[in-house]
C-alpha cells in the first residue's frame, strides 16, 4: 500500500502467528499516527500458498468504521462547544481608575455645579462621584463626556457608558461605550488588540449588571430604588439624599427598559425595592398608565413569582405629573426633579424650640412623600 495510508502492513515487525495456519509467517497491521497494532486478526500471512491469509482494514470496513467514530467524537466535541455558555469578560480596574478625574471639563458635572437651575454644593457632588465611580472622557472625539460604569456587586466592571451631555440643559447628545471607543482607536491605528479587549467583545451582553450594584455591598440593609437611565439614578440621589444611614434608600438603573429583568433581579434578594419607570406613551387612549409603566409593573410581577423575596412597589408618581408631551418625549424623574430646588429636600433648620426628637421636617411637595 502507499506509505500515506494510514494502516500499513509491518514488514520490518517480527512475525507472529497466522489466526488460520498457526505458523509465525503473520504479518500485522499498525496504525502509522499511533504506531500500534491493528487487532491480531488483521494482517497478512507468508505462506501464500499453502494458506493465503489475507484481512486488510479498508476491505472489511475497520477504516470506515474507524473514520465514522472519530466524525461523531468531533462533532460531539463541536456541539458541547456550542452549548457550553462561554466565560464572561470584564474590563479591567485600571481602564476604570484611567476615566477618574477631569471634572472641570466633564459637561454634566459642570451643569450640576453651575449650569443647572439649582446648582448643587461641590461637597454633595463630590459624594456621588465617589459613590458611583463617575468618570471623564479626557481626550478624543467625546472629550467632556461622563463615563458611567455599570460594577456588579461582586465589584467586576461589566461595562462603562459614555454619554455626552448638553450643559446648558444637561440633555443627551451623544452616547458610546468605552470599550467602543477603545476598540475604535487601536483599528485606526493598526494596532493589535490587547487580549482584554479581544475577550470583552465576545461577550453576548456587555451591561449585565445595575448601574449602582456594586452598593448593595457597601449598604446591605438598605432600602432600594430602581430607575432606568444611571442619570436618573444620581438625580435621584443628589435629591433624597447619600445614603448615611440604614434607611437611605439606594438608587441603581438598569440602563433600558427592558433592562429590568430576572438575571439583574438575582442580587435583589431579600430586598424592598421601588419601581420609578419613565413616563411614555399610552398603548390606547383610555389606557390609565403608560406603556413603560405597564411594562415594568408586568414584569414587576413575573420575577416576584420566580424570587418570591423580594418587595417590589411601583410609583405612579411620574403617570400623575406627566403631559402628553412629557410622555411623548420620554420623561423621567431626573428631568422632573430638576426643576425643583434640592433645597427643599433637605431637612428644614430646627425652629426655636423644636422638639430635636421628632421626625425631620422638609418642604418638598407632598406627592414626593414616597
């Protein structure tokens, strides 16, 4: 046979005994990947003429059977490949501790320190810089854009927004992630892709988490308060104050929507949560909510029934204030906040005497009394 087929008889192996004649004149097929012996019945004998042994491996189906084997291993192999969920990518903490800083041209920032119609103090915004990981894009085609990192409560960072923001309005007007904008730069440049990035892009889904999760570590007893936008969710903090005590509530977004769901629920456990969706449209006129509301109310519902501790309550605070245009333009708490002064949720000075044992006093308007 030609020495490129796999099976060959083993001319130079010693002899062995023929399974038909009984004389040592047998010779015995190996396997040239392996170099071992066929089974002792393939081969060939010597004595051709008084006894003619012959089983050749491709004649009697051995190979065929062999190759058939060694497909469905593979294809075994290729289907458990598939079905095995691949390992999920984070980015790294120093790609994180790079967005730090570079406030003085972050445009949202300087909207809450100066643009806004209640400018806020440095020391509170400061707090909540810090208390969310807030960032600066320094350079680049989004320079002045805040970076927003969505770290889940095991403290892994599953993704960074970029958004832009007008500073005299602080509405949106741009939006990007970081890996995106770092992946852009090495393909404009030909460089190779760090082995971080090239696994971070395998990733089905890149915001996995709440934004605002990492706190549940942080504040394990407190009450929790859910958004969608993580602009919402600093609104929302700036205005019912840092979490100082056990009773503070904790505010995290999902990022959309449909961002509020099942898997970012699991670390909600044991949890009593309020629901803030976005006002929107109605499905039908004579509908009483809107469809973002109906929506998370729904689903409010479907995980209660699959993780039977959590708390979940959903405030139609934003249904009752809202105009169809608001609605039709999508408004939420923060834009609604925003034209209120912070001031006036903060606890009123103590009057001449006044009991310093009783609750707090505040002057916000009663339908924020949540």
């Amino acid at each position: 046979m030609p020495p490129n087929f796999r099976y060959t008889l083993d001319w130079k192996s010693k002899k062995y005994t023929c399974p038909a004649c009984g004389r040592n004149k047998f010779v015995r097929y190996i396997d040239t990947f392996t170099g071992e012996c066929l089974p002792p019945e393939y081969g060939r004998c010597d004595g051709e003429v008084n006894c003619a042994y012959f089983l050749n491996p491709y004649k009697s189906g051995y190979a065929r059977n062999v190759w058939r084997d060694k497909q469905g291993q593979a294809a075994t192999e290729t289907i458990a490949r598939r079905v095995e969920p691949k390992k999920e990518a984070f980015m790294p903490a120093e790609i994180l501790a790079q967005t730090r800083g570079g406030y003085e041209i972050n445009g949202f920032i300087l909207h809450l320190l100066g643009k806004g119609k209640f400018p806020f103090d440095w020391a509170d915004i400061e707090k909540v810089i810090e208390l969310y990981q807030l960032g600066t894009v320094k350079h680049g085609y989004r320079r002045g854009a805040i970076t927003l990192p969505f770290i889940d409560i095991k403290n892994r960072v599953n993704a960074i927004q970029v958004k832009q923001f007008d500073a005299e309005t602080n509405h949106t007007i741009a939006s990007d992630f970081l890996h995106s904008i770092i992946h852009k730069w090495y393909m404009r440049n030909s460089r190779p892709l760090p082995k971080w990035l090239s696994d971070y892009l395998e990733n089905e889904k890149k915001v996995r988490c709440f934004f605002g999760e990492h706190l549940l570590k942080l504040y394990p007893n407190n009450p929790i308060g859910i958004v969608e936008a993580p602009k919402s969710a600093i609104y929302a903090t700036l205005y019912f104050g840092l979490p100082t005590k056990p009773t503070d509530r904790i505010w995290l977004a999902t990022f959309t929507l449909r961002g509020f769901d099942e898997v970012k629920c699991q670390c909600l456990k044991g949890k009593d949560v309020l629901l803030f969706p976005d006002t929107s449209k109605k499905a039908e006129q004579g509908n009483r909510y809107g469809i973002a509301f109906e929506y998370w109310q729904k689903k409010a519902k479907e995980i209660k029934s699959k993780i039977n501790d959590i708390s979940f309550r959903i405030s139609d605070i934003l249904e009752k204030l809202a105009t169809d245009e608001q609605r039709k333009n999508g408004y939420d708490i923060a834009d609604y906040l925003g034209q209120l002064d912070w001031r006036r949720f903060r606890p009123r000075p103590n009057e001449v005497g006044h009991n310093k044992a009783e609750e707090p006093q505040y002057d916000y308007p009663p339908e924020w009394d949540f």
